[in-house]
C-alpha cells in the first residue's frame, strides 16, 4: 500500500500516533519521518508551512499542518468511515471531542507540563492555572463517562483517538495515582481505549505515572574560585594607628530614591485599593475607587499589545502578560493593573488598563524588556466619565470574549 503522504515531526509525537491510529483504522498509512526544527526548517518548508509548526503532511494532494487535520484527512479515505459516525448526531458529537481534546486538555495540559520540562519559562501562577483548567476538563469528561465505554456510540470513533491521544502525556507525566483516583472513570477509559492494539503499537506501551514531574529551579553557577595568587613575602602587619575619639566608621552610600518617592504625598493610597480589590466584589471595590483615587498624585493608562495579529494560542498570550509583569518588580509599589486575553485561539488580543503613581509612565516600567512591546495611552481626568464602565470591566474581566487574564499588584 502506498502512503498517502509523509507527516514530518520529532520521535514519539502523541499528535503523530493520532494520525497513524486513525489511518489504520481507516486502511491506508502515513509515512514518517524525523524533522528537527532547529536545523531542518528552511525557507522551502516555510513556504509550504509559514507557520513554521510540526507535525506536517506532504502529499500530492495537500499540504496539512495542524495534526487533528492530518487524521481527519486519513478517516476520510474510506467512504462512510464508521470512524466519523454514522448519523449526523454521531457526527456533531465526534467533533465535539475533538475540539474538546484540543482546546480542553492540549492547550492545557502543555500550559502545566511544558514549564516543568523546561520547554517555556516556568511562572507558578500560570501552571497552576492550567493544572485547575485540566481538572475541570477531566472532572467534565469523568461523569459523562460514568455509563460510557467510549464517547460516541459502541465502538472506538475519532473521538476516541483525538481525547485519548491527548491524555496520554498527562498520564506518563503528572497523572499520579492520587491523580487518577479523582477521575476513577477517565482512568478506566484511557486505559481501556490505550491498551488496544492499534493504540499500543503508536502510543507505546504508556507506563501510568507514579512520581509525577516537579519544577526544579535552574541551579545557579558557581563562581570559579580565583587563583592562588604567587607566593610573595609576607610583610610584617603594621599595628592600626588608633582612631581618634571624633572620627567616625565609614558609612555605606544611602541607596538611591525613586523618583516616584520624591513626589508630594498623595491622600490616595495604592495598597489601600489593593486590598479593597482583592476583598471584594469589583463592582463594590470600584465605587471605592472613584471615590479615593487621586488624579493629582496617579494616573490612568491604556495599555494595549502591539502585535496582536502576531498572537496564536490564547494560554500562550497570557503568558505573555506573566512575563511582562515578571519584569516589573520595581514596580508593585507604584502600580496596579489589569490585563486581559479576549478572543479565541488564532484570534486574541492583549489588552487593559494600569494605575500608576505620578503622570507619567515610570522607570520601573519603562526600564522592562517587554515595555516596547506594549502601547501606554494616558487617560486624561476630563476622559474619566466616559471611560467608567470600560475601566470597570477591565478590572472585573466582565468582558463576553475574556478567556483570561493576569492582576498585577
């Protein structure tokens, strides 16, 4: 049997073992080969491929590069592929879980397990955001598969495949057995679909977790011990000349003040509308707010990413935002914002708005590597009226399209 084209990725790709499962099952096969792409990626593959991702098919027909594409290209060889469903209901439900298997558990999982494998840097909020966002989705699909064996009709479908080809990951990596005894239903599912045949013989067989992986910080390097310096001879140490009664120990240089702490003080107090923010519901907490705020003494900023056509992944944008607030630490003193992701993955957006103390954006905002990346619009006082309710929301994500976002305080 000919392949029908050849999927290029890394070694042991679950992605991949999607594709190949579902060909099977579909009677016609992929050819694989090894692409490494730090060294393999070059402007012929990116012409084919601009997003510049893995997996990929190439075939005479088309050229794919997301994998749920790939499989989905391999069930609809056969006609009337059981795989796909028999019934329009069937149908719907099998992409249903396939979307579910992609924006659930992928996107999520890979926010939990990619820091703790070094892959993106490894912020805590950020991991344990999406470990509670698996949660959610594994305690959803734990009780609708209380009466199931599989997800949509009697039999294996492509949606089996697309879930549990996702899952596996989880369970080699972090899925331990206290895990596992929360979602008791998901376990008995995965690993009844992961043990059959097809399953093992392009997921491997998956060794259920036992010690699940940990973020370990980087260590930090020793300094090189200085070299013995060349035998001198000693000189006699001379006895210290005593200190006269009015002369004083040397004091260290005071450290220098902010700029911002030079300013006339201010009857708003920042740490004040902290902790308003943090205790109460918003829409109480903002009335405090105008209530106190000084316009004199702080100001309001519009803050918007530049590159948002640039964005992809919504977990990925917000971890954007964890970044950029990672390099104002300088700046918990005199600043509060709120920054939100609003959109969908492949369509977002980083926006929101920062308190500041003084009338102009700071050093110790200014200063952050990530700061060019971001457009600081002041709002004027004679702007405040108009932009209540928007500000508001903001604070409170009370947005339709919000899927996230990040408090900096």
């Amino acid at each position: 049997m000919a392949p029908i084209g050849t999927i290029k990725s890394y070694p042991q790709n679950t992605r991949v073992a999607k594709a190949q499962i579902t060909a099977e099952l579909s009677g016609v096969e992929f050819k694989v080969e090894e692409f490494n792409i730090q060294t393999d990626k070059n402007a012929e593959f990116l012409n084919k491929f601009p997003l510049g991702k893995i997996p990929v098919l190439e075939s005479n027909e088309v050229n794919l590069f997301e994998s749920s594409a790939i499989a989905f290209y391999a069930a609809a060889q056969k006609e009337n592929n059981p795989l796909l469903g028999s019934t329009p209901a069937q149908k719907a439900e099998i992409m249903q879980w396939l979307l579910f298997s992609e924006n659930e558990i992928n996107t999520n999982l890979g926010g939990w397990i990619y820091p703790l494998m070094g892959y993106v840097t490894y912020m805590k909020p950020n991991v344990d955001a999406a470990t509670e966002k698996v949660k959610r989705a594994l305690g959803a699909l734990n009780t609708i598969l209380k009466s199931k064996t599989y997800l949509v009709g009697e039999a294996v479908t492509f949606a089996d495949i697309a879930v549990v080809t996702a899952l596996a990951l989880g369970f080699k990596t972090v899925f331990d057995k206290a895990f596992r005894a929360e979602f008791k239903n998901v376990t008995r599912y995965f690993t009844t679909v992961a043990n059959k045949a097809v399953f093992k013989k392009y997921l491997g067989e998956v060794e259920l977790c036992e010690t699940p992986l940990k973020y370990v910080a980087p260590k930090k390097e020793k300094k090189a011990a200085a070299p013995a310096a060349a035998a001198a001879p000693k000189k006699e140490k001379k006895e210290a000349a005593p200190k006269a009664a009015d002369e004083e120990e040397a004091k260290p240089a005071p450290k220098p003040k902010s700029k911002l702490d030079l300013l006339p003080p201010s009857p708003f107090i920042l740490d004040a509308w902290k902790r308003e923010y943090s205790n109460n519901d918003t829409k109480d907490a903002i009335k405090w707010f105008w209530e106190h705020f000084d316009p004199e003494g702080y100001s309001i900023w519009k803050v918007d990413y530049k590159y948002n056509d640039e964005l992809t992944l919504t977990f990925m944008s917000n971890n954007l935002i964890g970044g950029f607030y990672a390099r104002l630490e300088r700046a918990h003193k005199y600043a509060f914002g709120s920054m939100i992701v609003r959109g969908e993955n492949n369509n977002n957006t980083i926006s929101g708005y920062f308190v500041v103390r003084g009338q102009e954006v700071p050093y110790e905002i200014y200063d952050a590597a990530d700061y060019g990346s971001y457009n600081f619009q002041k709002i004027e006082p004679s702007q405040y009226e108009e932009k209540k309710d928007e500000i508001f929301k903001y604070f409170a994500w009370d947005f339709e399209d919000c899927v996230d976002g990040k408090v900096f305080k």
